[in-house]
C-alpha cells in the first residue's frame, strides 16, 4: 500500500479544490495514484451533483461581458440556491467564463429543450434531404438524422458547446464540475448576446 504524504494530499486539493480529508481518502483508495484519484473525486462530486440537480434555484446574478472594442456585449443570468454562494468567488468566477463563452461561441440556445419545434422540424428536413442527395438509403435516413441532429446541438446550445477556456469539456460538464464543488444547484437561466454589425 502506497504511502501517502501531506504533499501528496496537498497537490490533490490543489487540482481539484476538494477538502483535505476527501483528498486523502481519494489517495487511499487509489493507492496513492494521483490521476485516478482525481478521477475518483470527480466523479463523487458529479454523482453529489446529480443529486443536488433537482433542487430549486431561485437566487444569483446578472453577468455582464463587454468586448474590448465595444462592439460585442452580452448579459448572463445565472441562478443558484442561496444569496451567499451568489457573492463567492467560484460563483462570480463561473459567471464571468460563461459570458466570455457566449461572446466567443454565440449560441443561440442554452439546452436543446429550448429549440422550438419549427426550427428542428425544419433542420430535420434539411438534413433529411442532404442524406437522400448524398445517396443514403432511406432506412438510415432517421439514423442519419439523430447524428446530425446532436451536431446542430453542439453548435447552437450553450450547455452542448465545448468550452471554450477548456474545449476538453462541454459547458454542461463545467457547470456540473461547479455544483460539486460549490454545493448548491447551479442553472444557465438566460442570456442575450449583442453585437454591432461591420
């Protein structure tokens, strides 16, 4: 059994912000590996997260992001459950990355739920159209269609899109890795993105 040290648990609760104890327990299950330790922490945090998912968020903040040229603007409401995590640092933190994202990324939804039926009605047909034009075989076609589908989510839905500080997760995964660690459920509420035209 590995041996593990103050410095060990030390450099743990610095890559994942986590409480020294669950940081030493995470070393001792993982035999003092610190990469599956880190992964072992996560994924308590996520499943922690999942629970806390459901409760309701009725406080926050409003974000404002400006451009640097003043040409792009963009306003943020992000909820949580409690005054006092609306005023913390990892809260206000997280705010302003998903204002810098929404500048960067322009998404034009925040989940795929909010996409109203007309536009993925009409995008289906495209889709559907393009796999016929491409020579696919029509039993596919639906197949073919859900692919793409999730693809037009990517692209437009804020909680689908890589992020853009860290494009080794999506902004969902980023929120969900925020509820671990802040300990209160955390919603995307709203968000406008201005912009002047060249």
């Amino acid at each position: 059994m590995a041996n593990i040290t103050a410095a060990m648990v030390s450099e743990l609760r610095a890559r994942t912000s986590v409480g020294m104890m669950d940081c030493k327990k995470a070393l001792v299950e993982c035999d003092g590996d610190m990469e599956k330790a880190c992964d072992y922490l996560r994924e308590k945090g996520l499943a922690k997260a999942a629970k806390k998912a459901g409760r309701t968020a009725s406080q926050g903040k409003m974000f404002t992001y400006m451009h640097f040229n003043t040409k792009l603007a963009v306003l943020l409401e992000l909820d949580c459950e409690t005054d006092f995590v609306a005023r913390t640092e990892e809260f206000n933190k997280l705010g302003h990355d998903i204002a810098l994202h929404i500048a960067a990324a322009n998404p034009a939804y925040v989940k795929p739920e909010d996409v109203p039926a007309d536009v993925l009605e009409r995008e289906r047909s495209v889709i559907m159209a393009q796999a016929r034009e491409e020579g696919k075989p029509e039993k596919m076609l639906e197949k073919i269609a859900e692919g793409r589908l999730n693809k037009f989510y990517e692209e437009n839905c804020l909680m689908e899109q890589k992020f853009t500080l860290n494009p080794d997760i999506k902004v969902k995964d980023l929120v969900v890795e925020n509820i671990a660690k802040i300990g209160e459920n955390i919603i995307i509420r709203r968000f406008a993105r201005f912009e002047i035209a060249a």
